[in-house]
C-alpha cells in the first residue's frame, strides 16, 4: 500500500507543479499524515524540492512542492535505417544534448553498435555530475515479445542473435529499454508534441520503413503478441510491388521511401536527357525539392505516395478512431504536396465520422521524435514504479498505478528556499 500511495504522490507532485501538502491530500484522497511521510522521504532524496509561494494577502505563505527536473537525466537513442541518433533529456521531456551519425544500419551490426556506443559515451560525459536514470532504445523492427528485444530476422538478417538491450547494459552499466521506432514516436507525441491531450492516438512514420504507433487510453497498444501497429505491411494494393516483408502490394512497398526512390530511378530509366537532380545519389530530399520544382516525375511520384497514405490512414481511422494522427518522417517535408491528395483519398475513404473525429498533423517533434520517446519510456516507468527513480524506496505490487500524462502546461516557479 505504501508503495502505492508513493507512485500516486510522485505522479501527482510530477503533474502539478507547486502543489502543497493540503493539495496533495485532497487530490490523493491520502491522509495529511501519509502524504507528510511520504512527501518528506522524496524531500531526503532530492527528488522533489520545497519553496514558499509568494506572500498573499495574509497569513503564513504554504510550502510548496517542486519536481526537480534535473536531479536525473535520462538517454533516448534511436537506431534508424540509415542513422543513429540520440539525446540526453531531464526528467520533463526537455533535450540537453545529442548526436547524430549516418550509418549503415542493415548491413553492419558491429559499426552500428560502436557508433551507439561512442554516442552514448558522449551523452553520460555531457554532465558527470546528474546520475542517468538508464537508457530507451528505439529500433526500426516488430519487437515480437518472444524476440526478446532483438531485430526482425527477415528484415535484419545480419543482426540475427545479438541482444541489443543486454549488450547496451553491459557497456553502459544502466537500465535499458527496448521498444518500436513508432511506437516511441507516439509516445513522445503524446507526452511532449502534437499529441498532447489526446489519449487516442496513431502516430504514423514514413520512412525506409513505414510503422504506426498506437496509443490507446494514453498507453502504447502492442497486441498479443507485441506487433500492433505495423501498418507498413497491410495491403493498398493487392497487385502491387513486392515488399521486403514477402508479401505484395503493402504500403511499405509504395511509399517507404527505399521503395519510392526506386521507382523514381525505374522511371527515370526511359528519361532522356536525366534531369539533373537525378544525376547524382538520389534521396528523398532531392526528389521533394526537384518536386516542388516543378519536375512531373517527382511530382506524381509524391502524390501517389500521399493517395497511398491516405487509403491505409483511413482504414487506420476506421478501425482505431483515433483523436489525431501524427505523421513524421522525412517525406513529411514535402508538405501539401504530399498531405492535399492524402487529405482526399482519406476523405473518400473513411466514414465521416471517422473523418470528422480526428485531425491529421505534422509531427512538430520532427527528427527527435522517436529518440526523444524512447527517454519517454523511462520516464514513465520511473512515475509508475517510484522505485526506479528513488531506490530505497519499495517496490509496488502489482498492479502498477498506470500514469495516463494529461498533457499539464509547463510551470512557472516562484522564490526557491
Ligand atoms: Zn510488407
């Protein structure tokens, strides 16, 4: 029970910043004397500070109490397809430090894990002074739970027996969290971007790969067996190119942006003279920009990625009812050209009360999405286990108490004691 009253007072503390003792009872429905208890065994901690509220028009000013945001600070990396990145945040979602390197993810395990490694390294020296709480790990790979955390093996092959997870453990001497790609960019959506105050949520990710993350009540839905979401891999056209997954015609296989720049080099084979942004390496940004350029082979490319998209978005919104999806990944960039034709498809797709439910946004987290949740996690998990946060103090049984964040505005501090 105590456990239990600790997590309830932490989450609520973490909520509100500035909340008095009396406040905190109330809004616990804790006695003055537990809340006291409790309160003062984080104060010991230096997890959560006092400061007194500005005088008001009579009597002794409340204590109040304050999380302190940077007592800890916690790593997010993100393994992409043709990167990794990483950042160090504190404990309200805020980014203090990063790094990103290209890399060849796919084929090359062993630079990959080094150029993890040496980013992480730069990230615990940034400040040797605030302990890091442990480390999120978003990968570009279904996490079946049987895979226990390991990449795909059709879509990795080379990765094929190394434990991402317990090797970053055993490099860096911290906990470590493993989760989806998009699945971490719903959660950070949630908790610090466009998806803030909306429980129901799908935060879809174009890129090499194509996934969804959903959240559901503010909780990541992963299925029963740890796959939902992969929205990359239904089908938009039954007839269509085969994808990497061994099917046909999955989404992934047209608008992932590996499969995109290959049709536009298939395309460009009958052009004569080559255009000139297609003469050097062809990327998806210089497909955008030769797009808005005016050049009708990236254009229609660009649409027909967009029409793509809003087929398999309205078939997600017909069948998840989300309160808004979030779409992230670079092809995002491409901004109306990509989002007018997706906007009809998905309007001629969906039910209107589907349609008129939701709202479709960029995602403003941008390319720190993914990393960013992936510190998320830990997060989380501090508020619902206090005990990852605060060691000596116990363990709950279960159940948990689940922490839905409910998107609270930033505080403002007054005189600090
Ligand atoms: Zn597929």
């Amino acid at each position: 029970m105590r456990a239990h009253n600790t997590a309830l007072l932490l989450q609520a503390i973490w909520c509100e910043q500035g909340i008095s003792r009396a406040d905190l009872a109330r809004r616990t429905g804790l006695s003055r004397a537990t809340v006291s208890d409790i309160v003062g065994g984080f104060l010991l901690t230096g997890a959560v500070g006092e400061y007194e509220a500005a005088p008001s028009s009579g009597g002794r000013p409340p204590i109040r109490l304050r999380f302190e945001n940077g007592w800890r600070h916690i790593i997010g990396v993100e393994l992409g397809a043709s990167h990794v990145s990483g950042v160090r945040t504190d404990l309200r979602g805020r980014v203090l430090a990063s790094f990103q390197h290209p890399q060849d993810v796919a084929g090359n395990p062993t630079a990959t894990l080094a150029a993890i490694d040496a980013g992480i390294r730069g990230l615990l020296a940034y400040d040797a002074s605030v302990p890091v709480l442990g480390i999120g790990l978003g990968v570009p790979s279904p996490l079946p739970i049987s895979s226990q955390g390991g990449l795909a093996h059709h879509l990795f092959p080379s990765w094929q027996g190394i434990q991402l997870a317990t090797h970053l453990k055993l490099a860096h001497s911290v906990p470590v969290e493993v989760d989806n790609d998009a699945n971490l960019g719903a959660l950070a959506e949630h908790w610090w971007g466009a998806g803030r105050g909306f429980a129901d949520l799908a935060y879809v990710k174009v890129a090499t790969g194509v996934g969804a993350g959903i959240l559901i009540r503010g909780r990541i839905y992963k299925g029963a067996t740890g796959i939902a979401g992969e929205i990359g891999h239904t089908a938009i056209d039954p007839d269509g190119p085969r994808c990497r997954c061994g099917l046909s015609g999955c989404l992934e296989a047209m608008v992932g942006t590996a499969a995109l720049l290959q049709r536009a080099r298939e395309q460009l084979v009958s052009v004569q003279p080559l255009p000139e942004w297609a003469r050097d390496e062809l990327t998806v940004q210089s497909l955008i920009a030769a797009a808005h350029a005016g050049d009708a082979t990236a254009r229609l490319l660009i649409t027909g990625a967009g029409q793509a998209l809003g087929v398999a978005m309205a078939n997600l919104l017909n069948l998840v009812n989300p309160g808004r999806i979030v779409l992230g990944g670079h092809l995002t960039e491409a901004g109306a050209m990509l989002l007018d034709p997706l906007r009809t498809a998905l309007s001629e797709r969906a039910l209107w009360s589907s349609v008129e439910g939701s709202e479709l946004v960029i995602s403003p987290l941008g390319d720190q999405a993914v990393a960013l949740g992936a510190a998320t996690l830990l997060l989380q998990a501090a508020l619902e286990d206090p005990q990852r946060l605060l060691p000596q103090q116990p363990r709950p049984a279960a159940p948990l108490v689940p922490f839905i964040h409910a998107g609270h505005p930033a505080p403002t501090f007054e005189r600090s004691i």
